[in-house]
C-alpha cells in the first residue's frame, strides 16, 4: 500500500439510494476534483457543479462538490467529497473516471481511518470506538463507543501517562545527583508509593466490565425441559417467529441465538434443547449437551423448569412461561408469565434490564476491549514489579516498560499486523 496514493471510495450506503457520497483523499485529492468539476469551490463550502468524464467530456452528473485543504481534515490530508445522484451507473461513471487518473485508485477497507492514525488526528483507542460506533445496534453500545470515540480513555492512558513519567522522572534525578550512587530513602519511598497508587487506578478500571459483553449482547440461556414454553417465550421476547414452536417434544435440536435490544440494552437470547435424561434420538442427544455448554457460557440463565430444579447459576430467573392455563400455574417466588396473553412480560423485560445494567460499563463510560486490557494488564504488572524493586536500575526499567505498554495503547508503539487487524474491521470508504 503506497501512503502517497490518492484513494476514493464510496462512503454512503450501497446504492441505488437518494445520495451518494464519494470521498477523494491524498495529494491529488483537489486536482481530481478540478479534472472533473472544472473549477474548485471554495475550502469548506459547498458548490454545484457539473462533473464529466475528463477523457471525453461527457456529463457523469451534477452533483454537490466540497474540498477541504489538508492538513486540518479527518485524514490530515487533502480531502474532497462528492454528493452525487445516487444511482448505480452514476457511481460506477465517477469511480471509473476517478480511476483512470494517474496517481489516484480505490481504497482498501479502513483506509480513511487508517491515514487518519498515521497523520496524527486521531489515535488507536479512538478508532476502536469509531468501529464499534459503525456497529452500535443499542443505545448503550452507542453511548459507550462515543465515549471511546470521542477520545475519553485517551485522556485517561494520557493523563496516567504523565504520571509514569513524572515516577521515572523522579527516579533519574535521584540516580543522577545522589551522593555515590546511594537513592534517598524518603524520595524513594515516594516512587514507590507513586507506583502503587497508579497500580490501583489502573487496576480499578481492569475491574469494569468488558467491552465484549457490550459489543456481542449479554448472554441470556433459556432452558428447561421439553414443552416447556422456552420457544414461545424467545420468539415474544424478540417479537418475531425466531424459532419453531411445536407440541412435539424435542422440537429444538440445536442452540438457536437472537440479538435484540431491550431498554437499549444488547442481548442475546439463547434456545435451547429440552433437557431429559432419557433421549433416545442421537441428534437430541447432541442438542441437549450444547444446551449444557449454552447454560455454563449464560450470563443470564432464564429455568423455565420445575421449582428449585434449575442449574447453579447466580443470575438464575425461575419462570413460569404458561400463566394462561390454570393447572401451569405456581404458588411460588418464580415469574409468572404468559407469551401468549403478554401477562408478566413487561416485568420480565425490566428484570432482565436491571441485571443487565450491573452487568455492563457504565452509560457514556468507556469500555475496554481485549486489546486495551491487556495492554493494561501489561502496564499493572510491571509497576506492581517497579513498587517491590529494591535496586533502583530494576525499578527503572520496570517502569519503562509500563510506559512502552502505555504508548502501544494509543499507538505510539505498534505493530503492523495489530494495525491491520484493527483497521480491517472498517468498511471501505471509511
């Protein structure tokens, strides 16, 4: 991949649509639109112009055409948007006339971001929220990848940044003009004291909930024995025919999964196989152990069993799922419930809401995902190795390496291949 390309993309939605926007960005992002426009709006402001193909002059459509000089773009480099008509072949002509010039061709998936990070407007953590902001299907997802997008957790590694080498700062005086190589034991005890303190403020936040359980949807299992309702209460908790609802026993085989988005909450709702010890059918028989597996794996686990037969689970809610025939009926603590009729599905949806709530980070808070914890974790070792050092050089090169962790988060230090798989995760155009 050339970084001295130009690269253009389609960036709206897959036409035939009422717009569509194609993005030119590179160092010959504005001498493309001139080839095409004729001449160039002024920075930052939009103009009507027609487009045409520069080998033969034909009319490829009028559309809206804005530039924005670089450096101060969402790429750092010049930029250029195209607001056309959104049919097929108008997007196919422009693309194809945008390609035939030399210096210019179409973009790889998250090349846009991608040059964003190299040109400095925005760092790793920030392209991980931009990512899942892309992704957000809740309210709560979005909240948290806005949060991350909009650069909170990278003031947050910035500021404990700051403090690590404010530490080593301290440390190297001490080395540098103590009198024959001896640390003064008060100033010492003082970075040592300083690296527990940032060790816990880190390590508070390795305590929240991950960003996994926000991104994929808490797990909710609903199990139980054959018949018991648990596909009749999937399909009205997602409201739709999700899953095959039959008085035959045994009718679900396999897990079936479907997200949904409750109170803005993500989950993601588990049917399972009627548990019975006395199958006879092979393919039952493998059903009803990947329910087990389902169960241990459930961050919620729905029994919509006998009374007090449910799985060892701390978030189990025991359900009576059949309120509307009288003999199903419990004199018990369990939900009564009734997919049929709706009765005790409104509190059985603030129920799960609640739990998922404790479950999850915080609303507008950031949530850390696998690559930032650990990183983290990385950072929390070797200061927890720095506070417990007793020669001054060790303490030294501990607290370098957290720093190195530190600077991996947001990009300072990185690796090709975590590039690529981070920036892989963009559509192309973006």
């Amino acid at each position: 991949m050339d970084s001295v390309d130009t690269i253009f993309a389609l960036s709206s939605g897959a036409p035939p649509a009422a717009i569509a926007v194609v993005r030119i960005s590179g160092p010959k992002a504005l001498e493309a639109v001139k080839r095409l426009a004729g001449t160039l709006p002024a920075p930052r402001k939009a103009a009507l112009r027609k487009l045409t193909d520069p080998d033969d002059g034909s009319l490829l459509d009028q559309a809206l055409v804005l530039i924005f000089p670089g450096p101060a773009t969402a790429t750092g480099e010049d930029l250029a948007e195209l607001h056309l008509h959104g049919g097929r072949a108008v997007v196919r002509g422009v693309e194809s006339a945008l390609g035939t010039m030399q210096g210019l061709r179409k973009a790889e998936a998250g090349e846009f971001t991608r040059r964003a990070f190299a040109n400095g407007r925005i760092d790793l953590n920030e392209a991980d929220g931009l990512a899942d902001l892309l992704s957000a299907e809740s309210e709560w997802q979005r909240r948290a990848a806005a949060a991350m997008a909009g650069g909170s957790f990278s003031r947050q590694v910035e500021a404990w940044r700051e403090t690590l080498l404010r530490l080593a700062a301290m440390l190297e005086a001490e080395l540098d003009f103590s009198d024959e190589g001896d640390v003064d034991e008060q100033d010492y005890s003082k970075i040592t004291n300083g690296c527990r303190k940032l060790h816990d403020a880190i390590e508070g936040h390795l305590k929240l909930p991950a960003a996994e359980k926000l991104r994929d949807g808490l797990r909710v299992v609903l199990a139980g024995p054959p018949n018991s309702g648990k596909s009749t209460l999937l399909n009205a908790l997602v409201a739709r025919e999700a899953a095959i609802v039959s008085y035959i026993a045994g009718t679900t085989r396999d897990v079936i999964e479907v997200p949904v988005a409750l109170e803005g909450i993500p989950f993601l709702f588990t049917d399972t196989a009627g548990l019975r010890d006395d199958s006879g059918d092979a393919i039952e028989a493998i059903g009803i152990e990947r329910a087990n597996k389902a169960i241990a794996e459930a961050d919620m686990l729905l029994w919509l069993g006998p009374e007090g037969q449910g799985p060892t689970h701390s978030k189990l809610i025991e359900i009576e799922a059949k309120a509307d025939m009288a003999k199903h009926v419990r004199k018990s603590e369990a939900l009564i419930v009734s997919a049929k009729t709706g009765d005790g599905m409104g509190e059985l949806v603030q129920l799960l809401a609640t739990y998922g709530r404790d479950m999850l980070p915080p609303p507008d808070a950031f949530a850390l995902n696998q690559r930032q914890r650990h990183l983290l974790r990385d950072t929390v070792l070797f200061l927890s190795h720095a506070s417990k050092a007793e020669d001054p050089l060790i303490m030294a090169e501990e607290l370098r390496q957290a720093r190195l962790a530190l600077d991996a988060l947001t990009g300072r230090a990185s690796t090709e291949d975590m590039l690529d798989a981070l920036f892989g995760r963009f559509c192309i155009g973006k």
